[in-house]
C-alpha cells in the first residue's frame, strides 16, 4: 500500500498567497516575509490576507497596537507566570512556561466537529484496552496482528485479567491534533497515560483574562475552570468500595518531576490528598495512608508515575516511586488505578496507525478524525518506501516523547539520513514515518512584531464511565524557533491560550459571562479595594489567583523544603517520569 499521497498545500493555493493582495501593516508587519509558512493554513488569516471571521474582535484589539504595547503585555504576561509559580523544566533548570499573547480561537461549529471526533476516538479505544486485557477478540478475528500487541513495550501481561469496577481504564486522555495545509484537523498521536498540560490551559486562561479582560468581555468564550471536578467526579464514579465517600488521593513522584506543579495544582483544586508512594503502604490487598490521625484506607489513586515505576514487586524492583503491592490491590478490586496499567499499548505510535481500523470493529463507524497518513516500517513494502523517499519523510521513533529522537529527512544530511537509515532496518518495528505535514500557523509574537508559527492542539477528554466530556479548548503548543514543526517545550516550545466561542444559543459558562469589566475607578473610590469580578457560578475566576499569596507562599516552601530520607536517590527515577 502506497501513503505518496499527502500533499502539504495545493499548488494554486501557494500561487494565492503570493499573489495576497493585502499588505499586513505595523505589528503584523511579520507576516509580510512569510516564508517557509506561505504552504501552511494560517489560524488568522486566509489566502487572500483577509481576516477569518472569528479572530475578528482579535485583530481589532491588536491592529492598532505598537510593539512598546506588545511588550508590556506580554512582560505582565510573564510576571503572572512568575508570581504563581507557573514553570516546566528544561534540561534540569526550572523556568516559567512561556505563554504567547495572541490567543487560539475556534468556533463554535468547528468545536463541535471536533468534540464529536475526541468521543468517539476514546470510547473506541476505552473498548480495546478492556477487549486486549480480557477476552482479546480482535486477535483472534485477525483485524489487527497479534504481535503488534505483543511486541509492545507497554503490553503488561500482569494487567490482563483486572477490571475495572465501572469499566473505565482511561479517566484522562490527551487526543494530539494538527490542522494540515488544507486546514483539516488531523489526529497525530493519541496519550492515555495521564497526559500532562491541563494545569498550563487553565493556568494560561486564568493570566490572560486578567490581562486582556476587555477581551474576553466582548467574546463568547467558554469557561475551562471546572476541569478539576469534572475529573474529581470521574475518580469518585470509579471507585469500587466505599462508594459513599471514596477516599482519592494524587500519586506524584515528587517535586523534582517537571510537571510537579500540575500534580499539585490538580489536587488542591479536587480537594484530595498529594502522596508520594512513601506515603502509602499495602496490607491484605488494601491501600492505605498515612495520616497524623492514622492509617485511612484509598479507594481510588490518580497516578502521574509510568507503569514500570509504580509497583516494585511486578515491575522494577529498584523504584523508590511507587507502592509495593498496589496492583494485587488493583486485582483485589480493593483500589482503583488510574489510568489503569497497560494503557500505553492503546497509544502506541505503532498502534495508532491500527485506530481506524479498530474504531471501525468496535463502533461499526467510520472515524470522524482521520490519522495523519502513516507509513509502518514494520510492513516490508512500507519500509521500502520510507527507504527509498527517506529525504523527504519524517522519521519518528515508536517509543519516542517529547520531541526527541526525530528526524526530518528534508532538512538532515547524509550523514544523519545514513544514521536512521540504519536504524530502521535494525528495528522496523520501532519506527515509523509521515509526510512532512505544515502544521497551521497563528499570529505569535516575535521581536516586537507578530509573525506566524506553527501551532498543534492537545484537547483533554474525561471519561466517567457514562458520558466523555471534552475541556473546550485544550493545549495549544506553538514552536517559537522560525520555521520549526516541534512544538514540545523541551525543544523550545511555547503555549496559547485556547479559546473556545460558544454559540449564542449556547448556556454553556462563559469567561467573565457575569462580570463587569471596570476600567476606570470613580475619583471617590480610588481609596478603596475594588472587588475583583469572579466569573458566572463562580467557576472560573479571571481576576482572581486561585493561588493566593498565601497558596503561593505555601507551594514555595513545598517545592523548598528538603527530601526525606531516600528521595536523594530517587531525583533521577523522578526526573524520567515524563507524563
């Protein structure tokens, strides 16, 4: 089978950008040397330079501004990161995380779609994992190879056999997508492992609404601040004893994990516990806590530690990170783990090539979302192909993260291209290769001007057993370095906001929906505190830090305070779990 075809932009569509009428003028003035970007579909702007309809109020706001206004803005941007103790860990040095000023936005009618897709992605993929760890169906009618499955790393037999009580293994999933040159929303990968970035999407709505409230008071922008009980409730729905008032706690490696801080921020909002394996102990296939008033049972664990990590007596023997005995607790159905064990054989790089495929056997539906076309070098015609076009491919390792480990064969040499050339012949089964897919572009700002950069999206999905709801919005990642496709913050990358328009007959919250947006005091008031406006139902605030001074000050001291006994030698352990 021959995947030649996926071409990055029409021919004619190239010729009417160049032939763009429109001249960007002032703070856009980047998007006049467009570039390497003039194939990409741009997020602001269509072919002919004129303004897409909902970035509109956007552009308004923005036009007339000077770069000595960017920059204000976008230095009150950083300080609020900065104050909150909002940062990511880039080569073992904490820095905050950057986030542009311009934002993302998608209508209405487009989320819809989109949403649509994201549920329909997961509940085929939740009917795999339970299909894969039970009665393995779609082995034996042959729809996809067995050794597919059983050659992936993330393929635990020591999870077949447990069950869910509610039937759910992914609580979270994090559905990566790319808008192509055609402007189609492609899927790229999928994460069912606790993906990390949620914290930074309501992080970064939080700052900006403080920053551009005059924004978000004229846009029907929908609210993100009632992720975390979305999520409380589909831990609490997935507990098996104590149904009542189950117990929940956040497993974390510990404060030298870069995503420390969401782990932390996820569980202060959900109103549980922030544990580290040393925290817990298992007796008679139960899970306990230890507390100052003694030991308490835990119904359900939210985990961010890697399977491999998290019980020492099934997996390695040497972590200092997890529970001994927590999966016979699992199989017990005393606790429940979430995500479940196993889950990463549902993400497998190699596996997403097959979703099509399994959403079809499970649903009987086409995929609303298509793959980006994907060649699998495991497949010998396919690996001749890769072979022979590798110049002008993107090789990406099975197992790689975060932007690690790939190669854009346009832009290697021959050295390198002779380098992974090697390496796919050794190990076909551990790459795989895409056309070099221009992802869409949006204004970001740029040494004083906007200028386009590419961007992907990460919507996160939360599965409580009866419904999936998807967060409006999502993680927009956007790669800062001038002509760059990686969008990860290890390799430079950046964020957006997200920004979600609800229809007008829509009662879905809205930021600010209730607020007044107060711009000038009256003289007779200047003396006193102006009430922070909160924002319908009081769900998310966009004037207020739901990080006080005080939780500041306290996350500081936390993330301060000295390891006990036995942490020093789980840093490194720490620091590897990248979820």
């Amino acid at each position: 089978m021959s995947l030649r075809t996926l071409p990055s932009q029409p021919g004619r569509q190239s010729q009417a950008n160049s032939r763009a009428a429109r001249q960007h003028e002032q703070i856009f003035d980047g998007y006049n040397k467009r570039g390497k970007y003039l194939q990409a579909f741009d997020e602001m702007f269509d072919a002919q330079g004129t303004v897409r309809g909902p970035y509109k109020g956007i552009y308004a706001e923005l036009a007339p501004a000077d770069a000595e206004d960017l920059e204000a803005r976008s230095e009150a941007l950083g300080r609020a990161f900065v104050d909150q103790g909002i940062t990511f860990s880039l080569s073992g040095q904490e820095r905050p995380f950057p986030l542009d000023l311009v934002p993302r936005v998608i209508s209405a009618a487009e989320w819809s779609r989109l949403e649509k897709g994201i549920k329909q992605r997961v509940k085929a993929l939740e009917m795999y994992l339970d299909d894969i760890y039970g009665d393995q169906e779609i082995l034996r009618d042959g729809v996809i190879p067995r050794r597919l499955v059983t050659s992936c790393e993330h393929f635990h037999r020591e999870a077949a056999g447990i069950v869910p009580p509610n039937g759910v293994r992914i609580h979270v999933a994090g559905i990566d997508l790319v808008r192509d040159g055609q402007g189609t929303f492609r899927v790229l990968e999928d994460n069912l492992r606790s993906p990390s970035g949620v914290s930074y999407v309501m992080e970064n709505r939080r700052t900006m609404a403080r920053v551009f409230p005059d924004l978000f008071a004229t846009h029907r922008v929908r609210a993100v601040g009632d992720y975390s009980s979305h999520l409380l409730r589909a831990l609490r729905k997935a507990a098996a004893t104590n149904e009542a008032d189950p117990t929940v706690v956040v497993l974390t490696p510990g404060v030298y994990n870069s995503a420390y801080f969401e782990h932390s921020l996820l569980a202060r909002q959900m109103g549980v516990e922030l544990v580290e394996g040393r925290d817990l102990f298992c007796r008679d296939n139960t899970v306990y806590m230890r507390t100052t008033e003694g030991e308490r049972q835990v119904d359900v664990i939210y985990r961010r530690i890697d399977d491999e990590y998290l019980d020492p007596m099934h997996f390695r023997p040497d972590s200092v990170l997890g529970v001994a005995g927590v999966l016979n607790a699992a199989r017990a159905g005393n606790v429940v783990i979430s995500s479940a064990v196993g889950n990463g054989i549902g993400d497998d790089k190699l596996v997403y090539t097959y979703v099509p495929t399994i959403t079809e056997y499970y649903l009987g539906e086409k995929p609303l979302l298509a793959n980006v076309d994907t060649f699998r070098c495991w497949l010998d015609d396919e690996r001749e192909e890769v072979l022979d076009r590798i110049d002008e491919l993107v090789i990406k390792p099975v197992e790689g993260s975060g932007g690690y480990g790939i190669v854009f064969g346009p832009e290697a040499n021959e050295k390198e291209l002779a380098t992974i050339r090697r390496k796919v012949q050794n190990d076909p089964r551990g790459w795989i290769a895409q056309p070099v897919v221009q992802l869409s572009t949006v204004p970001t700002k740029i040494d004083g001007v906007l200028a386009p950069r590419h961007v992907d999206l990460r919507p996160f999905a939360v599965n409580d057993g009866d419904d999936v709801w998807v967060l409006p919005g999502g993680l927009t990642r956007v790669a800062l370095p001038e002509g760059s496709l990686v969008v990860n913050s290890s390799q430079g990358g950046g964020s957006k906001d997200t920004w979600v328009l609800a229809s007008r007959a829509s009662v879905a919250d809205r930021e600010l929906a209730a607020a007044e947006v107060v711009r000038k005091l009256p003289e007779d008031e200047t003396t006193k505190t102006a009430e922070k406006p909160a924002a319908k139902n009081g769900k998310a605030r966009a004037a207020t830090d739901s990080g006080g001074p005080g939780q500041q000050r306290q996350q500081q001291q936390s993330q301060s305070t000295l390891p006990a006994p036995g942490v020093k030698q789980s840093q490194q352990q720490q620091q590897a779990v990248m979820r």
